[in-house]
C-alpha cells in the first residue's frame, strides 16, 4: 500500500506533497512549487541563493514552467536583475532556437528545450546557476546543462528545491561538485 501524501523537508520548510502515481509499477511525491505559495518559494530561493552566492553566479537559468518561480526568487535573493528561462514550447520567436532533447518522469509526451538565440549572450562565457524545482531522474537537468554549455555557459552550480530517488547521482556525475538540494523524496514502488 502507497502512502496518500509524504511530509518533505525542503531547507527549513516542511511541506506535505500527495503521492500519486506516474505507471503501474511506481507513484512519485508530486512537488508543484506553484501549490505552496510566494512565502514558500521566496524561502527556498533565498536558501538556495545562500549556498550559491560565494560562486558569483551571472545568471540564473531554470526550465519552464514549474523552474520560473524558483529562478525568480533565486536571481532576487542574490542581488542580481536578470534570469533566462529554457522554454518547452516552440512560440514563434523561437523557430530558429537552439534544442536539447528531454524526457522527464511527470511527462507523457517527448519534448525539448529550447533556447532563445536572441539570449544566447546572456549565458555565452558567463557564470551560470542552474536551478529546477526536483531532480528525479536527472535526465531533464542534464539536457539544460548540455543545452547551456553548447551556448557557452560557465555552469557554476546546480540547484533543487528536492532530488528525488536515486537515479540522478550517475546522469549528472559531472557536476555533483556544484549540485545541491535543499531536501530529498523518495520514489514510492507499488507492492507486486
């Protein structure tokens, strides 16, 4: 039997997420930084901030939708002005974009991340920091970092409120001397 929610320590917050189910086999602790309030996120980005400010990071970057908030109050609570969101979906201004293929746990349809060549030197030889709500099984953090260092981004640290699992230790091996996360979940496996 799964548990219907799980309490997750995120920094100094404590939060209850529902457990809900992503296939047959397997339910994940559903974080939607958008559930939990301004309060929550603002927290979070300031303590995460906290741990990257001695990197001087540049540029805060972070996936649509559910990274806009966390890189907002992350770029605010390290004093700088201006973050750069990766895109999912393909707006019009985006046709010559570049692209990084992704996969993620939550999602049911392949999709890709896109970067505005327009901002490509918001990041290019800049000191860039990364951030995301959860890492599960990392493949999505990964294809960001690929997608900014082929635009010429200094990455200088990785970001999360939660990791989740354990499956994102290997994928993002390169980068585990700059990763941090203010909390950790568990995946939930159904009894067979």
């Amino acid at each position: 039997m799964v548990a219907e929610t799980f309490d997750a320590q995120v920094g100094s917050q404590r939060i209850t997420l529902p457990v809900i189910p992503v296939g047959l086999d397997l339910s994940i602790a559903l974080m939607m930084v958008i559930d939990h309030g301004v309060s929550f996120v603002d927290t979070a980005g300031r303590e995460l901030a906290e741990h990257f400010d001695e990197m001087r990071p540049e540029i805060v970057v972070a996936p649509a939708t559910l990274g806009i908030p966390i890189a907002i109050a992350v770029t605010r609570a390290l004093g700088l002005d201006d973050y750069l969101i990766l895109q999912k979906t393909r707006k019009v201004h985006l046709g010559d974009a570049l692209e990084e293929p992704v996969h993620a746990i939550t999602s049911t349809n392949p999709q890709s991340l896109l970067l505005d060549r327009a901002r490509l030197a918001s990041v290019a030889a800049r000191r860039v920091l990364f951030v995301d709500d959860v890492i599960s099984s990392g493949s999505s953090v990964k294809a960001a970092l690929t997608l900014l260092q082929r635009a010429g981004a200094d990455i200088v640290g990785v970001g999360s409120l939660l990791v989740e699992g354990e499956g994102w230790p290997d994928v993002l091996d390169e980068y585990s001397d700059r990763l941090y996360a203010l909390g950790r979940i568990p995946l939930f496996p159904h009894d067979s």
